[in-house]
C-alpha cells in the first residue's frame, strides 16, 4: 500500500489501491481466501477510513492487526474469507 507523505497524491494513491483491492475481491471465484497485508493505517491516520470502506463493503473481517512499531502506521492485515462468510 502507499505510504502517506501527507500529501494529496498519497491518499489519492491508497484510494485507488483500495480499489484495485475491491476489484480483485469482486472478480474472485475462490470459495476461500486470506488477504495479508502491510495496510499502512493507524486508528488515527488519514487511510483509515478507506481501509475501513475496503473492510465493510467487502465484508471483511481483520483478524489479526499487527503494529510493527507504535510510532508508525504500519499496520498488517490478515483477514480470511470462506464462502462469503468472515472466519474471525
């Protein structure tokens, strides 16, 4: 995911990742999935609200969040989709 140089591009760049994201999800025939990844949101950071509509409009559920460091927005994803059910 793009990092956040506090810049409108940056968030412009997350955006659409999320979207690329969604697309994926939307075109995958697999009865069974993990997404695993380096989110780059924190609770507070400006991508926390597309990480957030990424989540709930695919219903996806974040099963394990993992900070590396508490002073980064680093933050790892693993979420598990079986049969269009959230196994959490």
């Amino acid at each position: 995911m793009p990092t956040d140089y506090h810049d409108d591009d940056s968030l412009d760049r997350y955006l659409e990742t999320c979207g690329k994201i969604n697309a994926l999800i939307t075109e995958c025939d697999a009865a069974e999935f993990v997404i695993i990844g380096d989110y780059n949101c924190s609770v507070r950071s400006r991508f926390q609200s597309g990480f957030n509509e990424l989540m709930i409009t695919n219903k996806l559920c974040a099963v394990t969040l993992i900070c590396l460091q508490a002073h980064t927005h680093t933050v790892i994803v693993i979420t598990v989709v079986s049969h269009g059910l959230i196994i959490c």
